[in-house]
C-alpha cells in the first residue's frame, strides 16, 4: 500500500507578485527550492492564509536571494501582493518508507522571505 504524505514545505511566506499574463505555475526563489527539496515543474498546494484559498500548480524556479513568490496564470486570481502562503508538496511512500522519512520544513524570515 502507498499513502501520501508531506514531502516539503514552505511556511508563511509572503506574495511578491502576481502575474495573470504568464501561462501558469507559482515562481519561488530557487534558494528555497532547493532548502525545502521542491524541484522544477513539481506539483505544489498553495494554501492562503489570507483569504482561505487553496489551489494546486506547478514550480518554476525564480532568482535566487530574491525572496521571490509569484503566482502567475489563473492563480494570480486566489492573492494579492502581500498575503502568507504555506508551500507544500507530498511524495507517495509506502507506510513503512512515510514512519521514518522526515520532510524538508522551511521556515522563512517572513519579512522579506529569505532564508535565515
């Protein structure tokens, strides 16, 4: 049996941009790609804490040290500039892989989105 559990995530950053005319995804600085094991193209839930929306895209990696966090597409609709977001991704694993596998917790500086 295969159950989903958290893989990675990103908690409280703030949105940068918000980018309708881009065709879609969540641009996120590649710092905190690569401090929480999130990947290029990786299917990722956005949770707003602002507003209480939910939505599922895709990663793309943005410049580094920028603290960058834009949503771009359809998704531009679900933020505005300013709100704190919770980044998380999930990986399939069997259940005795998900007893000891241990997820990749970012906890960003929520002023500027930097790593500390």
């Amino acid at each position: 049996m295969q159950i989903q559990v958290v893989k990675s995530k990103i908690h409280r950053v703030k949105v940068t941009g918000a980018d309708l005319n881009y065709i879609g995804s969540i641009t996120i600085d590649e710092d905190l790609m690569d401090a929480s094991n999130i990947i290029q193209g990786e299917k990722i839930q956005i949770v707003n804490n602002d507003n209480g929306e939910r939505l599922e895209t895709y990663v793309i990696p943005g410049r580094r040290k920028s603290g960058e966090i834009t949503l771009n597409g359809a998704a531009a609709r679900k933020v505005s500039v300013g709100d704190t977001l919770i980044l998380i991704t999930y990986a399939f694993m069997s259940v005795e892989e998900a007893k000891i596998f241990k997820p990749a917790l970012v906890f960003p500086d929520e002023a500027t989105n930097l790593l500390k």
